[in-house]
C-alpha cells in the first residue's frame, strides 16, 4: 500500500523549507557582517542554524548565495505583475507601480534588507553575483514592456530604456533608503525617483 502525505504534513514540510532557508539567510547575513566574507564558512552558518553543511547546500550553492538570497520577487514574478497591470497604464507608471509593489515587500523585511545591504557594500566581490542576477530581471521586464509596447525587444531600443530607467530608479531609492538607516519608506523613495524621471529630470 503507498502512504501519500497529507496536505497538511506537505504544508509543513513547505514552511520548515523556507523557514530553514530564510535562518541560514539571516545567519549568513550576520556572520558575515560581524567577521567579513573571508572569516566565515559554510560550516560556520549551518552550525548557527543547528544543521549539517549538506543540508546548506540542499539550499544554496555556496555562501555568496546565501548572503544574496532571493529578492522578494523572482524575475518571473516582476514580470507577472506587470502584465496584469491595465494595459492603458503608461509604460513608465507601470513600472513604477511594480516597483513600488516590490519596495513595500523589501519594507516588510526592512532588518534584513538593510543588513544585506550593508553585507553586500563591505564586500564588492560580491557585485558580480547582483549584476548576474540583475541582468536576468532586467531581460525578463524588458520582453514584458516590448509586449504592452507591441514593439520587438532591440529594435526601439524604448523597451530597454525604459526598463533600464527603472530599474536605476529602484537602485537608487534603495541607497539612500540604505543610507537613511530604513527611515524614510522605501515606497515613497521610489515614487520621488519616478517623478524625477517623469518630469524630464530637471534641474534639482
């Protein structure tokens, strides 16, 4: 006779998963803040979690990406959102929109973003995995803005600057969110970036 879970105990299952990756996050993030990069290991996180080293790696493939986690949202994800909007919303308003969605998910998680970014600027070595990670997400919204365009990604060229504008707005509402301490919302930071970029960027 074959036993199959229950929905329930596979419920459980599910949230031991992402409570044991969000911990080795949060210990990555930590150790790494306190020691540096090169002064913690693998051994070290799972040991702050109570788990074995393979059990890190059922999660992550090294420790520069436990430190780099998983955004709120997946490249997938940003795009899905996106699509749903209206499609008489203008391009720029839309993108905005999305970000805004996504900034309020980084708020609800504002301890953690705010040491990761700390992380990630005490260790510039790890820039190469967030550019790799970027250029994924920037590819994907940039099909989605073509689509609501109805223009052909790389032929404009509006669809990338558009999408490239964004997400420069983001970043840039993330750094001095960053270096505000969290204390302005990040929602309202990248809303004031986008109406920079909407008005032209005018002279401040």
């Amino acid at each position: 006779m074959t036993i199959v879970d229950s929905p329930d105990e596979l419920g459980r299952r599910d949230r031991k998963k992402l409570e044991t990756r969000a911990a080795l996050e949060q210990a990555a993030l930590t150790l790494v803040a306190e020691r540096g990069l090169a002064g913690v290991t693998v051994e070290d996180i799972a040991e702050a979690v109570d788990v074995s080293s393979r059990t890190f790696f059922n999660y992550f493939p090294a420790k520069e990406d436990a430190l780099i986690g998983q955004g709120p949202a997946s490249a997938a994800e940003l795009s899905e959102r996106l699509a749903a909007l209206p499609a008489d919303v203008p391009v720029l308003e839309a993108l905005r929109l999305m970000s805004r969605a996504e900034a309020e998910h980084v708020q609800e998680r504002r301890e953690q973003w705010l040491l990761r970014l700390k992380v990630f600027e005490q260790n510039p070595s790890l820039l190469p995995r967030l550019v790799a990670g970027g250029s994924e997400t920037e590819r994907a919204v940039t099909a989605t803005v073509a689509r609501r365009c109805g223009v052909e990604p790389g032929t404009s060229g509006y669809p990338e600057l558009a999408t490239a504008a964004a997400m420069a707005a983001f970043r840039v509402a993330m750094i001095r969110w960053s270096a505000a301490d969290g204390r302005p919302a990040l929602a309202d930071l990248v809303d004031e970036a986008f109406s920079q970029l909407a008005a032209g960027l005018p002279n401040p």
